[in-house]
C-alpha cells in the first residue's frame, strides 16, 4: 500500500485536471461525482497506510519518484515521505477535505461557477497532499506556495467583487512575506547541512550543540514562513479577509487544513526547534499573544464567519504556544481537534448563512434552534468542542497544551486560560444569538429559512461526532487513558524528547483541569445571563461604542495602520523612485551625456569656417608638427 | 657615369627643397586656384627630381617606378581638378578660393 | 557543420523572403523559422553531455590578425541557442495578425537578428563574437525605427547610441586582451583566456569595467537600464519579445562566457559592486513596476528586476548561481515573451494598455484569464513552474555569496506578486467595462501560442532535469576555472 502514496496526490491532481479542462461541459452530478470520488479514493488509500504503518515497525518510509533540481552537489528529488505525522494529516486532510467535498455539493448548487470552485478545490487538496508528503523541504514549499495559490483563487472565487479580490490579494502577498523567510530558511539549511532532505538535515543537526546561532537563524526564518501561512502576528490580517470566499474554502482551508501548514512545518523541523531555545521561546510567545489579541477581537464582531475566523487565529496561536513549549503531540493533536471541530463550525455557520440568504450578521438572527434543528444541534456540539468541555476533543487537546504551557512557564499558562475564558464567552456569545431568543431578522428571510439537504447536514453530523470523540485517541494517564496519539506520533519527535520531561506530578495535573473547567463555567454562565437571561443585544452600526469596545470592534485598526505604515509609504517611494531618480536623476544624466555632447560639437564645428586658405594652413603645420615630433 | 651623376647630390637635394619650398608657399600664400594647382605640381615635381637622382645614385630603379606612379596620379589629379575648377568658375566668375566658403558647419 | 548551418540558414532565408511576394512572406518565415528550430533539436539529440565544446568548425577568416570563424557549441551555447531557435517561430506566428506594411522585410529583418543571435551564442572568437554583437543591433534598429509606435525615432536613437557605446567599451577590453596574448596575437577565445588570467590584478579591473560595461547596458542593470523601458515599450511587439526574450540574453550569455573565466581578479575587484547594483535594481525595478500605469512597461522594469537576479547569480560565480542563471534565462525568455503576448492581445482589442482603464475581461473570456495566470504565475516564480526552478537556484548562489544580499534580492519574490496580481486583478477581475465588454475570444494563433508557451512554463516547472542537464558540465567546468584562478 505504502507503495503507491504516489496516487494520493494523483487522484486529486487527476480530478483537477478532467474538471477543469472539459468540467463546463459537464453536469453538476458528474463534476460532484469526480470531485468527491478522488478525494474519497485519496481518503481510502491513506485509511490504508495509517493502518499499514501502525501494523510495522518500520515507522519512517521514503519514496523517490524522480530528481526534480539538481545543480552540482545540491540534488532535490521529488520523494515522499510517509511516516505516523505524514500519515495522520493525510487522513486529517483527505477526511474533512472529502466531507467538505461532500457539503459544496450541496452548498455551491446554484452556483454558475460550481465546475471551476471543484477544480480549485482539487488543486488545493493536491498541494496539501503535497505539502504534507514532501520528504524534503523544498517539496513541502512547493505545496505550501500552491496553496497559497488555491487559496488566492478560491478567496477571490467571486472576481466581480472588488472587495474579494482585495482579500484574495491581500492573503497571497501578505503569505509570500512569510514564503521569503521560509525560502531563505531553506537556502540556510541547504548552505549549513547540504541537503535540503529532513533524513538527512535531521541526522546532522543532531551533532549541533543547542543555541547554535546558525540552527536559531534557521528555525526563526521558517517561523516567518509559518507566521505567514498560519495567520500569527503580525501577518495576520488576511485570514478574518479571507472568508470572503465561499464559507467551504473557510472550513477546509482557513480553518482545517492550510493555515496548520505552519504547524506541521515546525513539528516536523522539531529536532531543530528543540536545538534552538531561543526560537522556542519566540515560538511561545508570538503564539500566546497572537491567541489573546485574536480572541480578544472576537469578542466583538458580528459577522457570524468574522467570529469563526479570529477563532481560528486564536486557536492556531494556541498551537504555537504548544509547538514553543515542546508539547509538539498536543499541538498536532489539536490541529486533528481543531479540524473536525472548526470545520463543523464553519459548515455549520454555512448552513446558516445559506439558510439567511446569504446574510452573515448575528444582529439579524437568533431563534434558528426551530428552524435548523440539525444545524443547531451539531454547532452546539462544535462549541461545546472548541470551549473545552469535559469529554469533548478540545478538552483533551487543550488540556494537554496547557499542562506543558504550566510546565514551562506560568505567565503562558495564565495568557492561555485567560484565552480559553474569552474563547468561551465569545464562542457561546456566537451560539446564543445565533440559534437562542427570537429571530431578528426581515419577513422575507424568516420565510425563507429551511434545513440544509443532506449532501450539507451529513458531513456536519459526521463532523460533529469526530468532535465529541475525536479526543479520545488521546486520553492522558492521569484520567486513566494511554495516549494513543503520543505513542504513535513517538518516532517522529523522539529525537526532540530530551526536553520533554514530564515533571508535573497526578496532583498538580489534576489541578490544572480543574481550574481550566471552572475558568470556562464562569465564563459560559457570564456568557448566558449577558446573552440569554438579560438579551443584550450588540449595538447597531449607528451606535457610538465606547472607546475599549471601539477598539476592539475596529480590531484595534491594525488593518489601517498596515495600510498607513507600508502600503501607503510603498506607492509613495516607488513613485519618487520612479519620477524623481529614474527620469529625473539617471535618465537625465544619460541625457545630459548626450546633450552635453552636442553642445560642444555645436562650438567645435565653427572651426571648419570655409576657408580653404585656413584648412591648407592648418594641414601644413601640422604636417610639420608631425615630422617635428617624428624626427626629433 | 650617367648624365645625372654629373651634378653632386647635393644639389639636386638643395634644388628639390628650394622647389617644395616654392610649392607650399604659393599653395599657403596664392588665392588663385589655378597658381596653387600649379603649386601642387611643383611640389610633385621636386619629390620626381629627387627620387630620380637618388634612384640613379644607389642603381636602384625603384625609384623611377615611384615617379611614373606620381606622374599618374599627377596627371588624373589634373584632369580631375581642372574639370571642377571649370565648373567652379563658371558658376561663379572667379577663381579665387576665397569665395569657395560655403561648404561649412 | 551543424553550428554554421544554424547561424547562416536564416540568413538564407531571410534572403529567399526579399525575393518573394508579400503576402507569402510570413508564412515562408514562420516555415523557415520552423525548420530552424528542427535543427537545434537534432543537435540536442547529437549532444554528448560533457564539458567539451562540440560541433566545432573554424574556418580561417583574417589570418593575419589572428581572427578565425571559430564556432562551437557546448551545454551553455546549446540551451541558449535553443531558446533563440524556440523563441523566433513564436514571435513569427505572434504577428501574423499584425498587418506590418512591407512584411518581407520585416520578417527577414527578424531572420537576419536570429542569425546574429546565434552566431553570438556559437562564437568561439572574441573577434567574431564581437561582429555578431554588433550585428544583431542592426535588425532590431530598424525593427524598432520602422515599425514602432510613438516618438519612435528620438528613443531608438537613444538605444542605439547607447547599447554602441557600451559595445565600444568591449572592443577595447578585447583588444587589450588580444595585446597581450601569448606569440603570435589571436583572437581565440582560448587565448584570450590565458591572456586576461596571465594579467596583473589591476589591468584585470580595468578590463572587467569595460567589458562588464558593455553587458550591463544590453541586459540592462540599474543604473544602465533607462533606454529600456522606453524601447520596450514602442517598439512593435514582436521587436519587445526579440529584445526582451532573446537580445537581452546577449548580456548575461556574455557575463559567463566572455566575463567571468576572462578576468576572475577583476570579478573579484569589481564583483561586490557589480552584484550590489544587481540587486538594488532587482528591488528598484520592482518598486517602480507596482507604480507603472501602463502595462508593456511594468512587464519591461520586471524584466530589469529578473535579469538583476540572473545577474546577482552569475556574478556570484558557483554552480547553483550560474545553473539558476541558465535556467531563468529560458524560463525569463518565455515568461517575457508570454507577457508581452497578452500586452498585445488585450491592446489590438481595446486599444489600450492602461491598466486602470481595463477590467473585467475574465467575463467574457476566461479562456484567456487561465493562460494570462500561468504565464503570471511563471513571472512571479511560484514552485513547479520554470520560474521557481532558476529563481531557486539564482537565491540559492546568491546566498552562497552574501546571505544580506540574497535577502534583499528575495524582496522581489514580494514585490513581484505585489505589481502582478495588482495588475492581473485591474484588468482581468471585477466588472467589465465599456472598454472591455467586446472583447474577442482568441484566435487559433494566439490559442496556439499561449499554449505552447504555457505548456513549457509548467512542464519545465515541473521537470526541468533534461535543460539542467545539458548546461550542468559546461557550468561546472566554467565554475571551477574561475574558483581555482581566485585560489579558493
């Protein structure tokens, strides 16, 4: 089975192909049939290699296809790599991207452009693939920029709309920021260890010291690239920008699957992260900031996906707070979490939106519990998920992220639980007006509302029973589990695990969930007597917001100071360069040469006046001249 | 000995510059186009005499072919200049250089 | 034989074309041009992959200066002799519906420029390199002056006078070089070697100046680079894509083949400063492009912004640096000749290139919105496109040389999106307007060539071994000379 990994991204890529070459030609049914069909068969196969791999000890696999670059002694072949990471994301990346497969079906149905929003959703599945299975890093690059392709395209998928464009521009360019410290990262590796090949990058770095500034230059410059791709401070802002495109893209990309790239990028870099204290450090730090100041903004939108975006910010920031605290299992194991639990919220805030007619306010709704039973139910289950609720996915993962966070250092423990508390406040706000109280909006709109067909509500329940279970594959001892997860992914971090001491005792450990249940019970009851009990409602547009309020409902106008401190001084720079030094300086220099030129001609010429009489004089003396120097 | 070598080198070298001499003054000096062609052709003319004698001196007929050359060149350099001299003193009435000032700048 | 076949059969032909009547002029130079292209694909396939130069001939031309038609091909001459041969059928068949009043001649000026072209790239004599160099200025002059657009006399002028020149500068450099060659005086290219590496370092800075001078003016690099957006941007189309996708090759063939193994202490002089204005222009070229309001010339200062890499990469003198150079030098010719393409489809549409006065073409042909985003996906670079490929390589050598400098140099890869998508969204996204709403769907021509072109962006995006291969050698070989004469 392993053997033919190759087919994984070649079912999608062949998918992509046949829908976008001949895909106008054909009916909805069949363009579903073939899109859906790929993936499912990627799905099965990689079902298959999960189940070989666990079955063999050989844990580490690689597959050469053909040598891609190659130029003196640097040589990139086009291989894979299986092993248990490589493997889980395969399922966590084909799994949902089927089901969300399966949803668009559903949800793209009146669409005109349903032909093309299937080929680019394919392209996206492929590079993913790509990205996950590349076994060096410059195939993982080549499926990290793809998708940042496909996610140009599918956020731009409507391209009459200026504002969607601006977004899709805005996500590409502000990831290719993070792809340049990526690509320079990946020329380090290459100068320092002279191959790009994780096998053989890994084999040497374990011969470095730890600090060694060269493995800290290395690490920090693909956290830019993970800054990028994975939406962290300061290159955030595309991300809330990006649901602008279809809310299937928002679950598969912007939630699932693409901005964990950066995730996964450093999980597998691991060995030199660990080396490298200092980047960890920086790790932690970007991420549990970028968790708090997203989530903090999500305490005040009303847009039901801006929410669910600065969610997904806050939740990736979580991520790399256990990525910098070594707990590299309980950041995968929250990016498996968060993609069946984020995924659910966003088909589910699709199921809504297309039950509104395409309305996307939460001022507007409320009372949809009647209207939408199954969408309801399932968002309720996904909230409880993403909260942490005792027994559902996000309580493990969570847990198990916060337990190394205490481990580490307290002051990132206490930003994560204060995250956790705004997620769940924020995350209940969302539900509550969303599905509880009456419904707010127009008469049209009440008439129109209706449950999803079954290609939507299907995947939602299959989702949402992955996001109450999904959790168990990683029990801690404490609770009298044994950590499947941990187990599986050991070969893939076992180089790393020197630093991955668990020093906390049951007590302690015990003590932590405690406190991070209690923290989220405060908070969903300040949640339900604030939303529910008193039915406060979020202020109009019209009314004047006090000024914390403001500021975080203008999202701290980080948007426009980007705008005023580089794009603005970009245009005006590249103006005066191209009218004040280009053609007033350099070109008027090139031109002065020549002018100058002329004008002593113009003087020079007056020399030859007509006189015969004077041009013979001047040719005799010269003549003697000549034989003068010549002769003396 | 030949009818040349009964004169002294020497002199045929003082006559020769005594004629260039002449030759470049009047071509400097004279503003008729016709005394300074004639100027040119005694200059020639004293470069012929004193390849002659030297040729005759050292044996060496080189010398003499040289001369024939000068004579070709002299000859065709006449039919040439006289023609457009012609033409120049048709169209203007003179043959003063001087007014040939238009060809400038 | 073959190399000599390859410089004088569109000579021929373009002599056949002075003797046959208009209308079947295009056709017998697009079959000409075929053919030729056939050529270059048959020495391909005779090509032993190794360092030598092979398809050698020399015929004794002036004896008495040392001067001989001294003409070969190794891997380097090879891929770009491919190019021009790959190049010139495209440009041929982009203006058949370009109604080009006295086409006969104008066809066979492009042949008689594909002549110089390749004879430049076969040259084994600094003499005879040099007469192509000035060769193939003459064509394209007249290309430019005859057929171009607007105040078109005053800027082809300006080019011509400056490309001359710089050309000058060379000619001393060479004759310099051929003062001081061992024994009887030559101007092999081999000699002229020796001669430049037996020099003290000083005279060798003196010759690299004048030389560089020469190539730095025809790529062109910042701050040379002023005569080439205003003749890229009036000369016919089919002039822009000879002297953007061919011409400007010239240059950075020269850097590697008459520069680098001639006078490797003057590289190491002057090399700083020469790879520190590539790169300010690669940054520059870039910045000034997001401000272009006109099309054809934002694609003319990305194009200084690419050659400033291939540049940076060469002057750094390793393998990755130099084999990132021949590999962007294909990917940059078809890219550019791409863009200039779609420059001149949308403007014999809507008689326009302003980019903020267009819109919405991908409604009403999204045709041709897939085949502009390939090729723009080739020009920014992104991965399993032939763009990626060389830019890879180029940063990679860059780096090897100076990790600040390649940093910088990589702003291009944000600054490319930034002036390409901007423009791409302008004039292809959102509504259509009254400029655009009847826009044409394409022809079978322009079918044919965006696809060819697009064809090779992605599959030597996605394999380029084989062109990797041949130069690979070749490259090395080069590579080392320069590295043992520098003693490292």
């Amino acid at each position: 089975m392993i053997k033919l990994v190759y087919l994984i991204p070649l079912l999608p890529l062949i998918g992509f192909v046949i829908i976008g070459l001949f895909g106008k030609t054909f009916s909805k049914g069949l363009i579903g049939i073939i899109g859906c069909g790929s993936i499912l068969g990627a799905f099965a196969l990689s079902l298959g290699i999960f189940f070989e791999l666990i079955g063999q000890t050989e844990k580490s696999i690689t597959i050469d296809l053909f040598s891609w670059i190659t130029a003196g002694k640097l040589s990139i072949p086009f291989s894979f790599l299986i092993d248990p990471l490589s493997s889980l994301f395969l399922l966590i990346i084909t799994g949902v991207g089927f089901l969300i497969h399966l949803y668009s079906t559903g949800y793209m149905s009146h669409d005109e452009g349903f032909y093309r929003f299937f080929a680019y959703l394919n392209l996206f599945i492929f590079f993913m693939l790509l990205l996950v299975l590349g076994s060096n890093y410059l195939i993982m690059f080549v499926g990290w920029e793809g998708v940042g392709l496909c996610s140009y395209l599918l956020i731009g998928f409507w391209f009459k709309n200026t504002a969607y464009n601006n977004a899709a521009k805005k996500a590409f360019i502000m990831n290719r920021i993070g792809d340049l410290g990526f690509l320079l990262g990946i020329i380090l590796i290459y100068v320092t260890f002279g191959s790009i090949s994780y096998h053989d990058v890994f084999m040497q770095a374990k011969n470095f010291s730890t600090g060694n500034p060269v493995l800290t230059a290395i690490t920090l410059l693909l956290f830019v690239g993970a800054m990028g791709k994975s939406a962290q401070l300061p290159l955030y802002t595309w991300l809330p920008d990006a649901m602008a495109g279809p809310t299937p893209v928002s679950a598969l990309i912007h939630a699932a699957t693409m901005v964990t790239a950066g995730i996964y990028m450093i999980a597998r870099s691991n060995i030199l992260y660990t080396l490298a204290p200092f980047s960890m450090e920086v790790v932690a730090v970007v991420g549990v900031c970028t968790a708090l100041f997203a989530a903090t903004i999500g305490l005040a939108q009303n847009d039901i996906k801006k929410v669910l975006a600065y969610s997904t910010v806050s939740q990736l920031g979580y991520m790399f707070l256990a990525l910098g605290v070594g707990a590299y299992t309980g950041a995968v194991f929250h990016v498996m979490t968060h993609a069946f639990f984020k995924a659910l919220l966003f088909l589910g805030a699709g199921s809504v939106i297309h039950a509104m007619g395409g309305e996307q306010d939460i001022r507007s709704m409320g009372g949809l519990k009647k209207y939408l039973p199954i969408t309801h139910l399932t968002f309720l289950l996904g909230t409880l998920a993403i909260v942490g609720f005792p027994g559902f996915s996000g309580f493990f993962s969570k847990d198990e992220i916060l337990a190394h966070a205490y481990e580490h250092n307290k002051v990132l423990w206490f930003l994560g639980i204060l995250t956790a508390a705004m997620t769940t406040f924020y995350m209940f706000r969302l539900y509550f007006l969303t599905f509880k109280g009456d419904f707010r909006g127009t008469h049209d709109q009440e008439h129109h509302l209706h449950e999803s067909p079954k290609s939507m509500t299907i995947p939602l329940i299959v989702l949402a029973i992955l996001s109450v279970i999904g959790g168990f594959i990683g029990i801690p001892k404490v609770l009298g589990g044994t950590h499947f997860l941990d187990h599986f992914l050991k070969p893939v971090f076992e180089d790393s695990s020197f630093r991955m001491v668990h020093h906390l005792s049951e007590g302690t450990e015990l003590m932590l969930m405690a406190v991070a249940i209690s923290v989220m019970g405060i908070s969903l009851y300040y949640a339900f007597t604030t939303y529910v009990k008193n039915k406060t409602l979020p202020a109009p547009e019209s009314e004047e917001l006090k000024p914390i309020h403001k500021l975080v409902y203008k999202k701290y106008w980080i948007d426009e100071i980007y705008s005023t401190v580089i794009t603005k001084p970009l245009n005006f720079i590249s103006e005066g360069l191209y009218k004040v030094i280009d053609n007033e300086l350099i070109d008027a220099i090139v031109n002065g040469i020549g002018s100058l030129i002329k004008w002593k001609s113009s003087k020079i010429r007056l020399i030859q006046n007509g006189n015969i009489g004077f041009y013979i004089f001047v040719m005799v003396i010269s003549i003697v001249l000549i034989l003068f120097t010549r002769l003396i | 000995m030949s009818a040349i070598e009964v004169v002294p080198l020497n002199w045929y070298l003082m006559l020769s510059t005594i004629l260039f001499t002449i030759g470049v003054l009047g071509v400097l000096f004279r503003r008729n186009a016709i005394i300074i062609f004639m100027s040119i052709e005694l200059m020639l003319n004293a470069v012929n005499l004193l390849l002659v004698a030297f040729s005759s001196y050292l044996s060496d007929s080189k010398g003499q072919v040289f001369v024939f050359f000068i004579m070709a060149v002299a000859a065709a350099e006449v039919a040439v200049g006289l023609a457009i001299l012609m033409m120049v003193y048709r169209n203007t009435k003179s043959s003063d250089i001087n007014v040939l000032n238009k060809l400038k700048w | 034989m073959i190399t000599i076949l390859l410089i004088f059969f569109p000579l021929l032909a373009a002599l056949l074309l002075l003797l046959v009547n208009a209308e079947r002029a295009k056709n017998i130079a697009l079959f000409a041009a075929i053919i030729e292209f056939g050529i270059s694909i048959f020495a391909v396939t005779q090509f032993q992959h190794n360092a030598d130069v092979q398809f050698e001939a020399s015929i004794p031309w002036i004896q008495s200066l040392g001067i001989a038609f001294h003409v070969g091909m190794d891997g380097i001459s090879l891929l770009l002799v491919l190019l021009t041969t790959f190049l010139v059928p495209i440009i041929i068949l982009t203006s058949f519906k370009n109604d080009y009043k006295n086409p006969a001649a104008f066809y066979a000026l492009i042949l008689s420029m594909q002549m110089a072209l390749v004879g430049v790239f076969v040259s084994l004599d600094g003499f005879l390199f040099y007469v192509f160099w000035e060769l193939a200025l003459i064509p394209i002059y007249f290309i430019c002056l005859l057929w171009g657009g607007e105040n078109r006399a005053m800027i082809t002028f300006k080019f011509f006078i400056y490309t001359l020149a710089g050309s000058l500068l060379m000619l001393m450099g060479l004759i310099f070089l051929y003062q001081h060659t061992e024994g009887i005086h030559s101007f092999n290219m081999e000699a002229l070697y020796k001669a430049g590496q037996s020099l003290s370092a000083t005279q060798q800075g003196y010759v690299f100046v004048a030389i560089f001078m020469a190539f730095a003016i025809k790529m062109p690099i910042f701050p040379f680079h002023t005569w080439q957006p205003d003749t890229y941007t009036t000369a016919p189309t089919s002039g822009t894509m000879m002297l953007s996708g061919i011409m400007l090759k010239m240059g950075t063939y020269g850097l590697i083949r008459w520069l680098l193994p001639v006078v490797p202490l003057g590289l190491q002089q002057w090399g700083h400063l020469a790879i520190l204005l590539s790169v300010i222009g690669i940054v520059y070229a870039s910045c000034i492009a997001i401000v272009q309001k006109d099309f054809k010339r934002l694609i003319a200062y990305s194009s200084i912004a690419h050659v400033g890499l291939i540049s940076a990469g060469i002057l750094a003198a390793n393998v990755q640096g130099v084999q990132g150079a021949m590999i962007q030098m294909l990917s940059h010719g078809v890219n550019v000749v791409g863009l200039f393409f779609i420059v001149d489809i949308i403007q014999q549409r809507t008689q326009t290139r302003e980019i903020s006065s267009l819109g919405g073409i991908r409604n009403v042909n999204p045709q041709f919105a897939v085949l502009f985003l390939i090729i723009l996906l080739g020009s920014v670079a992104l991965p399993l496109t032939n763009g990626f490929v060389g830019e890879f390589l180029l940063l990679n050598g860059v780096y090897q040389y100076s990790a600040a400098m390649a940093a910088f140099a990589g702003l291009s890869v944000i600054l490319g999106a930034v002036y390409m998508l901007r423009s791409y969204q302008s004039i292809m996204l959102g509504e259509i307007n009254t400029i655009t709403a009847a826009f044409a769907p394409l022809s079978g021509n322009e079918k044919i060539v965006l696809v060819i072109l697009c064809a090779a962006i992605i599959a030597f995006g996605v394999y380029p071994k084989p062109l990797l291969d041949i130069a690979e050698p070749s490259v090395i070989k080069l590579v080392e000379g320069v590295q043992t004469a520098l003693g490292k």
